[in-house]
C-alpha cells in the first residue's frame, strides 16, 4: 500500500473509533441487556474468587440470592454455567484494573471499553480480508460500512460474548488464508487454539471449528494436520467439560440442557432477516437488509468468495440451528455484520466496475432508510416531497445508464456510497437509544 492508502485506511479506523467512543456509557442504555452484567460479574468472582458467580433466570441452580444494584435486580448464582467463561474474564480482567472487584463498583464506562476495542480489531481484520481477497477499494468500503453504519457500532459497543467471538472468527479465517500454501503443526496449531477459544467465549464459537474443518477439507490440506485441528479443538472443548464438572457437574449438565431445549424451527429465518434490532430494539436500518441479499448473492460465485462465504454461512445456518423462533437476539448477528461488510463493499465495487445495478440495491435499501431517518424524522415528508426525492436519487443513473455514460456511471454511484456513508456517520453519531 502507498503512504495515502495508509493515511486512509488510519482515517477511516479513527472515524469508527470516534463513532464508538461517543456516548458509548449512555446509548444503549444501561439495562438495554443485563447480559453485559453476567460477563462482568462472571468474570469479576473468577479472578477474585476463584468461584463462577453471577446471575441467572435458569432454575437449576441450587444455590441463589437476591442483588440490587442502582435500580437493577440480579439473583446471583452459583456456580455459574449460563455462559463460558473466557468473555467474562477478559471484561473482569479489565474492571479488576480499575479497582472495580465488586459487582456493586462495576461500570459501563469502564467495561464496554473491552468490546469497543474488540470491535476495533475486528475492524483491521475486515480490511485485511477485504483488500487481500478483493481489492484496496473493496477493503477501504469494508471498512467505512462496518465502521459507520448504527447497527454494527451499537451492537459493538456492548459486552456480550460475540463481540469476542466476532475477532476470533475473522482472524481464523484471516490466517487460514496465509497459511494454507505452506500448512504445518505450528500453524495448524495456532488456528485450533484459536478455534478452542471461540467455543470458550460461546457455544455458538464452535461454527469456527467447523469452519475450519471444512476449508481444510476443502483446500485439501494434509490430512495430518486436519486431524491436529479437530484434536487441539476438541481438548478446548474438553477442558470446559471439565471445567463444568470441577464446580458442580449436575448443575453444569442441567444448565446445558435447559439451554437446549429451546423453541426452534423456521420461524427463526424470516425473523433473523426481516428484523434489525440493537440489543433490544427493533432498527430498520438499510445496510443490515443490504447486507443479507450480498451475503447470499455470493454463493452464486462459491469459489471466489469461499474464504469467508463458509464462514459466514456455517454461523448463520447454526444460529437457524439453535435459536428461538423470537425474541430480542439481535447480538447474535454481531459475528456475521464482519462478513455482511465485506460481500455489501464487494458487491457494490464489483457491480460499479461492471456498471450493472447494485447501485440501485443500495439507493433502495440505504438511500430510503437515510430519507426516513435523517430527513423524515427532522423535518417531516409530504408525498410530492417523497416523489422528487426518488426522481433526484434514480433518474441521474437511470438516464447515465441508458445513454451508456459508463464513467458519469460510475461517478454518480461513487458519489452516492460516499454520501451515504457520510448520512451514516450522522445517523450513528446522534443515535439515542428508546427506552
């Protein structure tokens, strides 16, 4: 990369950075999910105690109290199973720093630090695999819609445990793809550990196992380190077997099935894709629907995508596999918005460069969730005013395309990502979460 694609790509990450930063202890607001304090409190009694304490909803456990903090109730648990442990001592670990070693002291100002700057790595990775699979433009738009866009910043603000998993993920996949020419033990190695540590920030961490797997498989790696891979993995997951069993196997066992006995079924499609949420609210924003048709609009180019199609298809299709029917579960898409980043910058660049009509994808989906958001919202929007929006917004590529003016084309959707990214930054910055 030259100096100015450097001093870029170093813009962009402070934009999202600022992004994240502003308001990040206020908006969502504290009790948005009571999850970020099961990771903190987890964690906290771990390092301190030396006992998994925390709070639960599950009527396994045997042993229970009632906690009220400012407002906020909790019956504390122990020991605790709802989640693996590693999420919570990485947030715990962090509070411990700032002399926070009671659940009464923790704070959101200092705990959502450790998700914003997981969201920051992951933000470096998505350029990395943007560029090294694409191209530095389709890296560069990667990286201004996973770091602009409301959905993705809020979400990733917040401490839950796929705000881990969502950099494990990716750099797996990253170093799967620099490593597969030249695959040995060391290597293979570093991609389990990796795959062992998802599974401990989230159950659902074993789609990186599984991943892996299956690229292994695929890029036909020696069989020997194929099956290192899935022997490393699995001593993680034994290990947390056995961690269960140190503190109290019954309950351990009873927690994990209670957690498997949820309402599933196809439902879970049609509400995962048709309904954006924050936490827990519902947010129509654009580039979350934008997102979804790339991702699948990839599998009909398997081959080139393949690196982070299987990936994200495999997480997707476990969440279909484990999720309830509703329900506010919008944080379990953090791992995907990555990938929804990657395939929407790829599918707009891509379609630019061949001046077909992605570009009317994004006017659509984009265009008319910024005029709702930004421009209905402030200052109202009559019918007339909605009908010369859409002609402002669609005859100029409409007529460029039909008079075949292929660089004013690609001028004017150039313009268009630009723009809208810039209503991004507005829409993320001003965001309030409802109450």
């Amino acid at each position: 990369m030259t100096k100015l694609q450097i001093f870029l790509v170093v813009f962009v990450l402070f934009i999202g950075l600022v992004l994240k930063l502003h308001n990040y202890s206020i908006y969502p607001q504290r009790g948005a999910t009571s999850d970020e304090y099961s990771y903190s409190f987890l964690g906290v009694s771990l390092l301190a105690k030396h006992v998994p304490i925390s709070w639960s909803a599950i009527s396994a456990y045997k042993h229970r109290s009632d906690l009220t903090i400012k407002n906020l109730y909790f019956p504390i648990v122990y020991p605790y199973f709802d989640h693996p442990p590693l999420n919570g001592l990485v947030v715990g670990g962090w509070a411990l720093l700032f002399g926070q070693d009671t659940f009464s002291k923790i704070e959101l100002k200092t705990i959502r630090l450790v998700p914003i700057f997981l969201s920051m790595v992951s933000s470096v990775i998505v350029f990395i695999l943007g560029f090294r699979l694409y191209n530095f433009k389709t890296g560069t738009w990667a990286l201004l819609i996973y770091s602009t866009t409301a959905i993705f910043v809020m979400n990733g603000r917040v401490v839950l445990a796929e705000n881990l998993l969502a950099p494990l993920l990716l750099a797996s996949v990253y170093l799967f793809h620099i490593f597969r020419a030249n695959m040995n033990l060391k290597k293979t190695i570093i991609i389990s550990i990796l795959c062992g540590l998802s599974f401990w920030t989230k159950e659902l961490g074993i789609a990186v196992l599984l991943s892996m797997i299956y690229l292994f498989i695929a890029e036909k790696i020696k069989i020997k380190f194929t099956l290192g891979l899935i022997a490393t993995s699995l001593f993680f997951v034994l290990l947390y077997a056995l961690y269960g069993a140190y503190y109290d196997w019954e309950v351990f066992k009873a927690v994990v099935s209670i957690q498997s006995d949820r309402v599933v079924g196809p439902e879970t499609l049609l509400y995962v894709t048709s309904i954006p949420i924050i936490i827990n609210k519902i947010y129509y924003d654009g580039w979350y629907f934008l997102g979804f048709i790339s991702f699948f609009l990839s599998f009909l180019d398997y081959k080139k995508h393949r690196f982070i199609l299987v990936p994200a298809f495999i997480y997707f299709l476990l969440m279909i596999f484990s999720l309830t029917e509703r329900g506010e579960m919008g944080w379990y898409l953090i791992p995907l918005f990555p990938f929804m980043a990657i395939f929407t910058a790829n599918f707009l660049v891509e379609g630019l460069e061949k001046k077909n009509w992605s570009i009317f994808a994004l006017l659509i989906f984009v265009g008319l969730y910024e005029v709702q958001y930004l421009f209905k919202s402030n200052f109202g929007l009559t019918s007339m005013q909605f009908r010369m929006i859409l002609i402002l917004m669609f005859c100029p590529f409409l007529l460029a395309y039909a008079f075949k003016k292929e660089q004013l084309f690609s001028k004017l959707g150039n313009a268009a990502f630009y723009i809208l990214i810039f209503g991004n930054i507005l829409l993320t910055y001003n965001y309030v979460h409802p109450s």
